[in-house]
C-alpha cells in the first residue's frame, strides 16, 4: 500500500505536465491564427483601389470625357459616368449599352496607366454651367472629379 501514494504523485506530475503543454500548443495555435488574420486583413485593406481623377471636360452638345489614372489596388472597370451640378443633384448619367462607343458598356483601368474615358453627353447639359463628374466603377465604388465648366 505505501506504493500507492507514490504512483499518485507521478501520475499528477504527468497530467500537470501534459495540461501545461496542451496549453502551451492552444496559446501558440491561437497566436498564430490571430496574426494570420490581422495579416490579411491588412493584406485586403492595401488592395483597395485608388482612382485618381485627373481632369474632365463636359461638352453640352458632344462627349463628356475623364482622364483618369489607377493608383492601386485590382484592376478596376469604370461602368457609369454621372454628372452633377454645382448643387450635387445629377444631371446625367452615362451608363449602360453602348456608354463609351459601340458596343462598349464598360471601360477596363491599369494600375499606373493614364486612361481616357469618354461617352456622348446627355442631354441636360448647359454650356457655361460649373458641374463635377463623378466616375463609378464595378466594385470599388465611386471617384469624383474637380468642378469643371460645360462647353458647347
């Protein structure tokens, strides 16, 4: 009998020691887990796109045209142009068949690529009017331009 005290003493030495090391095994798993996902989130968050509007023309009786260059991020795909007043209410939208030429509803962006983008004006539109164009694209959301003054 005097046996038994002493295997009770090994046997919690080695349960102690086994918790010890499940729990050093779960704090590395969870430590490693959470850096993975603060890394892609990071990751996700420098992708977004940038969109930079360098300059626009809106003509009251022919194209409206926006220069543009991607900055970052995926490719981006510009599907509407949306012209506003000096008030922020629209005034047109391009968008849809045939926006930007025939056959062509859409227009692919290039990270460090100038790109112009240009479809017929709406009508609308006043010759002498301060407006702004606001570019939109598929899945980043929406880019606008300076103020600018409509010519004929």
């Amino acid at each position: 009998m005097s046996n038994v005290p002493k295997n009770l003493n090994a046997v919690n030495k080695i349960l102690l020691i086994s918790v010890i090391i499940a729990l050093v095994v779960v704090s590395i798993t969870v430590g490693f887990i959470g850096n993975y996902k603060t890394n892609s989130i990071q990751s996700n968050y420098n992708q977004l796109t940038s969109i930079e509007v360098l300059g626009a023309n809106v003509s009251a009786s022919g194209q409206t045209t926006v220069y543009l260059e991607q900055t970052s991020g995926s490719p981006a795909i510009v599907n509407a142009l949306t012209i506003k007043d000096s008030s922020g209410n629209t005034t047109a939208t391009i968008s849809g068949t045939n926006a930007f030429g025939a056959g062509v509803n859409t227009v692919s962006l290039t990270v460090g690529k100038f790109t112009t983008v240009s479809g017929n004006t709406p009508k609308g539109i006043i010759a002498g009017s301060t407006y702004t164009v606001t570019v939109t694209t598929l899945a980043d959301g929406s880019f606008v331009s300076l103020s600018v003054v409509a010519t004929t």
